[in-house]
C-alpha cells in the first residue's frame, strides 16, 4: 500500500489536474528553471513539499505538511497563447478552489487541507510568469512501536 504522502501528493494533483487549462503537473520531477518546461507542458504545476511538523499522540502522529503548488506560464508560440499577470491570477484562483473543494482530499487520514496565501513573480523570469500557493495538510499517521 502506498505511504500516507503518497496518497495524499496523488490526491492534491488529481485536484489540480481538474484545473483544465493545466497541461502539465508533476510531484516527483521538480525543475529549477521555468525554461526547463517545453512549450506544449505550459501552463504547468509542480508541488513542492516542506518539511513536517509532528505532535506524537500516543499510537500515532498527528502531522503538518506544508506543500506548494509552483504555478509556470509562459508564451506558447503554436496556439499564440500570451501569459499576462491577469492569467496568472485566473489560475491561482481556479487551483486554490480545486484543492479547497475537497479539503480532506477524500482520504479518511487526512484530518484539513488549508490555504494559507500564494505569492507571485511577475515579469522577474521573462517571458514566463511564476506562482506559488502554499497549502498545508493536517493528517494523522499511525506509528509502530509502544509509547
């Protein structure tokens, strides 16, 4: 059975992937550079994990994920697709209502997704325009052993 991160990162882009205009979304391949994506992958989403919060109650942890969902358009020359900072912001809000529309993600463990702001960087990385939603996600895992 896949971990609890696992179903949860594969919950969070299933939410993401209803967003239509997304081409591309990713958990496992994050890049560095927006001019790594190809033309045809944009727009496109990676998510991006932080480091866990743990508070052990006795048998299992009750935990705090941050994640971010990085958010990349940028000009698709075959469809004269031309990103703007209005796009951008159409986007972010489409993700955000995506993820909060099922905000445990419709996994039994998972206890609240919240949305805690996003943040962009408009026109530093021409032509390409970047965001970042950041989210975090309660769950509780079970832990082995004796307390």
């Amino acid at each position: 059975m896949p971990s609890i991160r696992s179903q949860i990162a594969d919950a969070f882009l299933a939410r993401v992937a209803l967003v239509v205009d997304i081409k591309t979304s990713s958990f496992d391949r994050v890049r560095l550079l927006d001019g790594d994506f190809a033309e045809w992958e944009l727009p496109a989403v990676q998510l991006i994990d932080g480091d866990e919060l743990n508070a052990h109650e006795m048998l299992r942890g009750r935990k705090t994920w941050p994640i971010t969902v990085e958010l990349v358009i940028g000009p698709i020359a075959a469809t004269g697709y031309e990103p703007s900072q209005k796009k951008l912001w159409d986007l972010i809000e489409a993700i955000e209502n995506s993820v909060m529309g099922e905000p445990k993600l419709g996994l039994a463990t998972v206890l609240h997704v919240k949305l805690l702001g996003s943040n962009t960087d408009q026109g530093l990385l021409h032509p390409f325009y970047t965001a970042r939603i950041n989210f975090t996600v309660d769950y509780y895992q079970n832990l082995v052993g004796e307390c």
